[in-house]
C-alpha cells in the first residue's frame, strides 16, 4: 500500500494570498507540492459549495486564504470567507467529518513564508486526519431507495 500523500486545494485570494504563493515559488521557499492553487478574485467569492464540491471530487483538505482582516482589497470579502468557512466546518461536524479538513488564513502578499507555513501546517493536520471522504468510502453501496 502506497503512503497518504494529502490533496489539498487552495482558494487563494489574487490580491494577497496568491501574491504570497506565488512569491515563495519565486524565492524558491519549501513547501509541500501537494497543495492545488485555486485563484479566485477574493475570498469572499468562495462560497460553501466549492468547498464541498472539492471534497466531494477528493480533497483530502481546503484552504481559503484572504488577505488580512481589514485590508481586504473588496473592504469586506475576508470577513465573508471567515464566517462562510466557519459554516462550512460547522456543516461538516454535523456529517460526521472533521471540521480541521477545512481552513481559514489571512495572508499578506509580501508574506511569502506565512503562506509557506500554512501549507506545511496545513498538510501536516490533514495528513494527520488520514485520507478524505471519497477515500475512506470508496466501494460503499447505499441503499437509499
């Protein structure tokens, strides 16, 4: 049997959190090549449904990542990805999944090493977790009707 090795998806802001990923690919940082960068134009634009759609495609983990708490270039997306992620996780503890499967950072753009950290922290709890959804109930029949 081969190792866990974590699929993590990313929602990263462009302003901030996308700067920062992509600054640490630029300095040549370490970190976890697992990680699937999706940019999106803030991270008040993620909405619960992506995070559960990438889940049920098989992500072991997801990320938001926004700018920081004030400075949002939108003014007020963060605060939205912040209490949708809350939801989301909240959701998730009531299915009977680990709500740590799903994460909020905020991220500055020159913030290279943060954003380098949070994918090591990130991969390190859900490698801790085990693997997602799809992988522990892969050829489980439901009887539903």
């Amino acid at each position: 049997m081969e190792p866990f090795e974590p699929q993590i998806i990313a929602f990263c802001c462009n302003y901030c959190s996308y700067a920062a990923a992509d600054l640490a690919g630029s300095i040549r940082m370490n970190y976890p090549s697992n990680i699937k960068i999706v940019l999106v134009p803030c991270s008040g634009r993620v909405d619960p449904l992506h995070v559960i759609h990438a889940l049920e495609q098989g992500a072991d983990g997801v990320f938001i990542a926004g700018c920081l708490e004030g400075d949002c270039h939108f003014e007020t997306g963060n605060y939205k990805a912040k209490k949708r992620t809350a939801y989301v996780r909240r959701l998730l503890d009531e299915m009977g999944i680990e709500p740590d499967r799903v994460q909020m950072f905020n991220i500055a753009a020159s913030d290279a090493p943060k954003f380098a950290e949070v994918a090591r922290t990130v991969t390190k709890r859900i490698h801790e977790l085990g693997p997602g959804i799809l992988e522990r109930h892969k050829g489980e029949k439901y009887d539903c009707c």
